[in-house]
C-alpha cells in the first residue's frame, strides 16, 4: 500500500509546531542531500509522529525516556521533545519523573544530565 | 531526610506483581553481594517504581521505550515491563506504538528486535 | 515536495532483494501496527537504500562498519548487510577489513563478535 | 531485611567528600522531583558508595573505566571519580593507565576523550 | 621510538595465560584477515595488558566494570576477564562489588545480566 | 610472527598526514602513560589505517559511519575522519549519503548532529 498521504499528513504536523521547519531544513541540507527537507516531512512526522494509536503526550514522554536514557548527546533533540510534551500536557513533575525512572536503564550520570537538560527548558518558559 | 518507608513500600509492590521475589533474589546473590535483594526493594521498587507523580502505565512505557531504544541486550528485562506496561492498562497496540517510534532514536533494528520481544510476550499471554 | 515514487522504489528494490518481503512483514507485525509493512518499504527502502549519490558497495559496507561499531545486539541485520555487501560487489577481505576497522571505534569485542557473524556468513555461501 | 542506616551513612560520606551537597541537590531538584536529593544520599552513596567488599580505590579506578567506556557524555561525572580515586590513593600514572586500557572496550575517541578530562582534573591539582 | 618488543611481550603472556591462543586465532581468521593474529599479541596483549604502571588485579577489575557496563553484547569477553581478575588475586565479593556498582552507570539491566555471567564463571570454576 | 614494520609504516602515514603529530601527543600524553605517542603511531596507524585490502576512501567513509552512528561524543574524532574521506577522494555528497543513511542505526539525532559537523567541515575547506 502507497501511504501518498505521509508526506501532507506530516508536512502539516510539523509547520504547525515548527513553521517554516521544511525551509530552514532545506535551505541547511538539500544542497548536499537532495530532497532531505521533504524526506523528514514524510518520514519523522508522516510516518512517526503523526501516526495513530498513541496520544501525543504517551508518545513525547516516551521519546523523552528514549532520550533521556542515551545519554548527552542527544541534547538539542531530548530539549525540543520536552517542549513537545510540556505543549502535549504533561506537567513539569510528570517530565522530571519520567527522567528520573531513567537512572536505573541509562544510568544517573544520563538521567542527571537530561535532569539538567529539562530544568534549562522550565526556566526558559518560565521568563518566556 | 531519611526515607525509612522506601524498603516497605517497595517490598508491598514487589511482592504484589512478583509473589517471592526478594526471597528469590536472596537465593541467587546474597551470598556474594550481601544485602543485595534488600537493596533491590529499596532501592528500586522503593525509590523508583513507587514514587507518586507519573502514572503507573506511562511510567512502565516509558520504561518500554527507553529499554528498546537501548538495544537487544536489555531484553529479558523489556520483557518483564512490557508485561508490567500491560498489566497497567496499556493496550498492545500502544505497546507496539512506543516501540515503533524508537526506530528514530535507537535506530531500526533495535526497534525491530524490541517488536519481536513484545510479540513474544503477545503470544505467551495469548495462550496462557 | 511530495515523494509519492518512494513506496514504488522501494517497494521494488526489497522484493527484488528478498521476494515477498513486504507480505512477510504485514503477516507478522501489521496487526499490531497498522500499515507498518510497506512504511518499511517506503521509509527504509524508499527514502534510504534507494537513494542516489552513493553506490550500494560503499552503502552496504558503511552498514555494516556502523552495525559492527554498535556492538553484538545488531546480530541479525549485520548478517544480512554482510551478504548485501557481497552482492554488491566487495570481497569477503574487504568485509573483514572494514570491520577489522571498527575496533578502533566500537572496541575489540565488538569487532570479534562481527568478524565471528561475518565467518558465518561467508560459511554458510561457501556451503550454498 | 530494611536497611535504615543507608540514608545515614550515605549523607555521611557524602557530606564529607562534598559539605552541603544535598542542600545544593534539593534547591536544585526537589522543586520538581519531591525528596530527590535525600534519595540521592540514601541510594548512590547508602547503598552503593558505602558498600563494603571493595576497597574505595578500586571502587573509583572502577568507575572511572566504566565512564570513559561509555564515551564522553559522562564527562562532568568522569572529573569528579578521577579526583575521587585520586584522593583514594590513586597515582595520575595509576588513572591514565585505566584510561588508555578502556581504548579495547569503548574505542580510542572515547578513551583520548575520557584521557583529555584526566588532564583537566590533574591540571587543576597542580594548580590549586 | 619503535617498540620493538610489543610482539614478544604479548605473545609470552598470551600464551602463558591461552597455550595455543596465536595458532587458535592464526587458524580462525588469517584466511580472510592476513596478519590478524599476530596483530592481536602485538596489539591488545604488547600494546596493552603489559604495560606497566596497573598491577593485574585492578587492570582486570577496570575491564570488567567497563565490559558490564557497556551491557551484554561483551559477554564472552567478560567472563573471560572475571576470570583473569580472579586468578589475579580478586575474590568473588570484589568481583561482585565491581559489577554492582555499575548499576549507577550502565543501568540495573546491564549490571544484573553481568552478575548473571559472573555467576556463571564461579560456578564453573567451584565444579572443576 | 612480529610486525616490527608497523611503527615505521604507522608513523610515515601519520606524519604525511598531520607533520609532527607524534610530537605533539608525546608532549601531551607521555609523562602520565609513557609511551603513548609510539603506541599510537604503531598501533592506530601501523596496525589499522596502513592495512591493506581495502581502499582509502572506504576506510575512512566506514569510519565515518560507525562515529556518525555512535553519536556525538566522537565529534572531534568524526571532523578528521570526514576531512580524510575528502582528501582520500569522496565527494562532500558521499559524505554525506553515508551519515544520512546512519538515520536507520544510530537513531535520527545522532544523524543530524553527524551531518552538522559535516557541514562544519565543508564550509572549512570552503573558507580555506
């Protein structure tokens, strides 16, 4: 089956929460990769986060987890999740614990260090 | 301050989901880590698994996430949660769901072995 | 920009690779995730392996260089990159070397543990 | 078997290797993860650091291999186990030769990383 | 300056603590890697498990914390260094105490499937 | 059978590439691990980067791979492997093609921030 519809489903999804993602994305990437800008369109958001069978605030804290647990390099991205999740409705507390669960799978220098992570993103909405 | 309830009150959660399970734990490790199953339901079950602020079924699948994201190494213990995951509430599909969004973070065959351990667990409640 | 031909090709490249791949997957895991078998057509195949600008040797052995730098839990899927790699024209010496390569990087049990999926492998096409 | 003297001995090594550490913990944490930082003295320092069965040299020259494995997200927590082992009695030569081992495990970027925080913190000795 | 001795040095503990490990490994890869056996003594055992400034004993205590921290996938590597610790002087309980603490690091999944393989290893030595 | 070329061919290729560059680690490393620039120079580049049976630019575009897929913490070490493909004759597309396809192993962050330095490099050279 063609899922034509990947690509509109997440184009919409991701400038409603990014506007202006897939230019920034193209003008950054498609001169070296062609067609990378409308590729995460239809791949990340189309084919990820808008589908089915997950409420958007399970799916967030869940990729926050993932995040969370890998370690510090994915800094910039477990950042713009927990955004994701505070919009979702998660709480601030419901964050926090769901990082410090991840002491016991990615050990606590991981969970400390998104800890960290997630207390910089409260403070910035806080003075927004 | 100091937490005396932390072993109390994991040993009651432990031994709910799991009937014998710190006696079992003394069995196979006290002998060489003394205290260990102890430390286990304090530790743990006490100051992880039951603490307030996070639902139990979007605590255990976060739990599910971060597990798959992590690799096949983890997978006895994928097993246990995604049961646990189930027993709270989730559906199989919401399983599968936050399993199949870690393809983007802990890549595509970390996602595809975590699926198979969850149909495992699938096929073995099925028939029991 | 709409990649409406990434299911096509990909759906192509994989059956011409593994004839009936897509039913095997929807038999397998569409049941519990809708529509998973030909997103993996369409994403994996489609949006990755199809793509241009890099020939499928040098693709194929960057797979399995990064497999074998993550370590021993990609067991399956680097057996399967190792004979794409083949396929595609590299010798089994090339194989060797490139993971050989990755000891530097993924450390030497994980390189051991490769070289041994790679024996595999090879034995298992000798014997064909 | 409870363990009530694990928050008391923990807070007490703590205290003594950093004074006011869980003040600083709970200013910083509990706001959004209630009774963090005395869980942190009962649980890393009660239940592990205090362990008996191993001398604290090698717990740190332990813990020191196991952070530079695991690459360089750990660093702010592989400074503070360098200097823990080097207050333990370990030699600077005695640090470096754990690190440059972990080179077969973690990779060599991992290791020169990991020897590069080793000469910050023997920088900063020599300085102070 | 050229080590000149690294190969001579490497292949006298090899083969002190593995009779027969160059022409076992000589055997199993030099077909598809030329000079990989000889590699390994020059390297990993010249290069590395006899330099001096590290007595044995913790050398092989730093290996295991960082092989159960990095998590299963090193499993026949670690036990292989559970044993060279033990036959370095290292009781079980250190053992033990090594592989727990890197809870804190590699996680509680990756610290209990390495106490499962130490296990291993003491009941196999207990029975010879 | 001892490689006692390794240092020799090891430290040539390492010297044309980086003039002075055992120098410099020398100054840097030796009086904590004496040794370790020689061991560099015989080790990495004797042992691995001078092997033969495999071409330059696939070694360093495998190389490339495995650190764009461990993720960021191999970032400095990533920058020079990128700038080896280019100058060992791989187009900044193959480049990138190769990091991008790293999405399906080492997750869509790891990929990205391996793409960012990527750029880094490219708009280097292009200022160079």
């Amino acid at each position: 089956m063609n899922d034509s519809d990947a690509y509109t489903r997440g184009k919409a999804m991701a400038e409603a929460t990014n506007p202006g993602i897939e230019d920034a994305l193209a003008v950054r990437y498609d001169a070296i990769l062609p067609g990378f800008s409308s590729s995460m369109m239809e791949v990340a958001f189309g084919h990820y986060y808008t589908r089915e069978g997950l409420d958007d605030k399970t799916r967030y804290l869940a990729t926050v987890a993932a995040l969370a647990a890998l370690g510090g390099q994915t800094g910039p991205q477990l950042k713009v999740h927990i955004k994701n999740a505070l919009r979702s409705g998660a709480s601030q507390r419901e964050v926090a614990e769901v990082i410090n669960q991840m002491a016991l799978y990615g050990g606590f220098p991981a969970m400390i260090n998104a800890l960290n992570a997630a207390i910089e993103v409260f403070e910035a909405e806080a003075a927004a």
